[in-house]
C-alpha cells in the first residue's frame, strides 16, 4: 500500500493530466453546506477576483496553502484528470477495493491528490529562493500544451467544472516549477556511486521446491521423505546441468519458480543464494544451494552486468536525491499552514450515482444469473496494487 501511496503522490500533471471525466457530483446533490452543486443551474456569483462565475462552487475556497489558494474548478482539474488517468487502467470498479481496515483505494487516491496539489503550491512557492523561473520559450510551450489540451475537453465539462484557460496554465507552470526546484536543491547530492556498490550480476536458476501449499492455502514444508526426494531430483539435474550447453532450455523445462533468470545486486537475495551467485565466474554450473524455498542449481551468464550496473547507479543518485529534497520538504511543510475545506472536499467523489445504481443492478444480475466472469472488482483492484509493487521472485527476501 505504501508503494501505491507513493506512485499517487508523484504524479506530475506535466504528463497525468490528459481528459476530464463526466461529473462525479449529479445535478441537485447538496454539499455538506447545504450549497447545491447542480451543474445546469444559472445561478451565478463572483469569484475572489470579481469574475462572473456559473456555479457558486467554483470560487469556493478548498485548500489553503499558506497565502495562496486552491478554489474548487482547480481541485477538479487534479482531481477528474486522475480519476480519468484511473479508470483508463483499471476501470470505474478500483475505486470501492478494500485495502484493509476499511481504506479504500478512493480514500487513499483522495489523500495523494491533496497531498500533490500541497507539494505543488509549497514547493514552487520557492522558486525565487532557488532562482529558477519559467523561460520564455516554456512559456509558449505551455500556451500551446494548454491550448491543446482545452480542445479535448467537451464545453459540457468545461462547464460543469470551470476549467478555464488559466486554471490549466497556473497548474502547469506550477508543476514545473516544482520541477525545477527539485534540481536546483539537490544539484550538491553527491553523484559518485562505485561500481562495487551498485554491481549486478546476471544468474540463470533451476529450482527444486521443498515447500506447498495446504487445503487452507498456507504455505507448509515438506515432510523429511519428500524434501529427500527433492534432493534426489535436484541431484540428477545438477549432473545434466553440468554437462548441458543449454542451462537455460533445461531449467526452463525443469524449474519449479516462475522465472529463470534474475538481474540482481547484494542485499536482494536470500543469504545463501546471493553468497553463491557472488562467487561464480561466467559460465560456472554452481552445486546445488539450498534455502528456505528448496534446491537451486545456478548458472552464471554475468558477473559484471555493465547495463543493470548503470542502471542501479542512477537509481542509488536519485534516491539520495529524493531523500535529501524529503528532508527539505519535511521543513517547508512544517512551516507552512494548510487548511482544508472538508465542508466542500468530502462531497468529492470518483463514484458517481449511475456507477453505483448500475452496480446494484450488475450485482442483482450476478446473483440471479451466477457470476460467470472469473474476474471481480477486487481482481482488477488487486492488479492494480501489483502493477505498483516490485516484482519479487520466489527466492527474494
């Protein structure tokens, strides 16, 4: 859950924000004010600035961020052009997915839109602290991106959230900015990063397993006569793999993990197989390793992954990156005063009223008919987590 809380947190609208959704807030529904947040109304007020506005929500106040304001239209844009980004992935179904303790995906997506519309008000705010502004030729970049981006939105939905031509600008510049204060704090992180410390090498694996699964579904070991038989097995096949060409065609045809080959550095492996994989040459049939998950056979292909190696030192600098620009932000954050309008941020919804009266209709459905889908919400809900987490073999820690 914290790596999809983190996914959420960093997404630039530089490249989220793309295509507004239909209103999650249906004509006549009342906020918690009593304000109607009916979208065909012509009832018209106006804004901090004096200007005409159509809804009475629009100029309403969100979030405070020290002195400056996020009013509702620019909530929205955050808001429908993630809920948009969401839904294209994963379907109208991820919001109601069940994290456990009750959190569900919308609550924890609700929280990371706050906190990325926060980070972009606080951090841009320093710009001039850092010297950085927005070049001429960016400007005109960002004119034409919005421009661009306002001809994909219907007048419908311009309508019914205020999404105007400086909403979208004032988000973009100030995404940028955010941007561009992040390099311009972290320009003295130390970029130098040795080889040994970011090494990867290249294993090829065969395993045997010495471990299932019970009636309940728990993982058990195998009794002493089947962890012998095991071994049996794994020693025939280490005297195949000493003399195959083809380490690969026979661990494939004989594994009992779901891959063979792992690109990999220290700390990421269990104790055992790291120890012997660190100590082979290419080319090196390893004896047979034993761990927790059973009998590995190991192929060596690299010892020295030149690519990966690159790859994890850019890694290692961008994490120092991070850190240091976390401790700063820390710092602004705590001296900055955010205030909330809940009254106003807990209409906001990703679920609409036809989603949820279709969904009663789909799950009456199902239960007279028999749900022959084999995919459920939570399914998609579960790809969803997935797809943020590392993947993780069967011999990783």
């Amino acid at each position: 859950m914290k790596k999809i809380a983190k996914r959420l947190m960093y997404l630039g609208l530089l490249t989220s924000i793309s295509v507004f959704a239909v209103a999650c807030l249906k004509p006549g529904k009342k906020a918690n004010d009593g304000t109607s947040t009916n979208q065909g109304t012509n009832e018209k007020e106006t804004d901090e600035k004096g200007t005409e506005t159509d809804n009475k929500l629009f100029g309403k106040e969100v979030v405070s961020v020290g002195n400056k304001k996020i009013l509702y239209s620019e909530a929205m844009a955050y808001f429908k052009s993630f809920q948009a980004q969401m839904e294209a992935q994963y379907g109208s179904e991820i919001w109601g997915y069940d994290f456990g303790g009750g959190q569900t995906f919308e609550e924890l997506a609700k929280q990371d839109i706050m906190n990325m519309m926060v980070q972009n008000k606080i951090i841009s705010e320093k710009a001039a602290k850092f010297n950085v502004s927005i070049s001429e030729d960016e400007e005109a970049d960002i004119k034409e991106y919005t421009t661009k981006f306002l001809a994909g939105i219907t007048e419908e939905d311009k309508a019914a959230y205020g999404i105007t031509e400086e909403i979208v600008t004032n988000i973009l510049k100030d995404d940028l900015l955010k941007q561009k204060v992040y390099e311009a704090a972290t320009l003295d992180v130390d970029t130098d990063v040795s080889d040994e410390e970011a090494k990867q090498i290249t294993i090829q694996h065969l395993l045997i397993k010495t471990q299932k699964t019970d009636e309940t579904g728990k993982t058990v070991n195998f009794t002493e006569e089947e962890k012998a038989e095991a071994r049996k097995k794994a020693e025939k096949l280490l005297k195949e793999a000493k003399e195959t060409d083809d380490f690969n065609k026979l661990a494939e045809a004989n594994t009992d993990d779901s891959s063979v080959e792992y690109t990999f550095g220290k700390g990421e492996m269990v104790k055992p197989f790291e120890e012997a994989a660190f100590a082979m040459k290419p080319g090196e049939v390893s004896d047979i390793v034993e761990t927790d998950y059973g009998f590995h056979i190991l192929y060596c292909v690299s010892d020295f992954n030149e690519d990966a190696t690159q790859e994890q030192k850019e890694e290692i600098i961008s994490n120092r990156q991070s850190d240091a620009f976390q401790k700063l932000y820390e710092e602004w954050n705590k001296d900055t005063d955010v205030k909330v309008n809940n009254e106003i941020w807990d209409t906001l919804t990703f679920i609409s009223e036809d989603a949820d009266s279709d969904k009663a209709s789909d799950a009456a459905t199902d239960e007279k008919a028999g749900d022959t889908t084999g995919k459920n919400t939570e399914d998609k809900a579960g790809e969803a987590a997935e797809d943020t987490a590392d993947k993780t073999p069967e011999d990783k820690k």
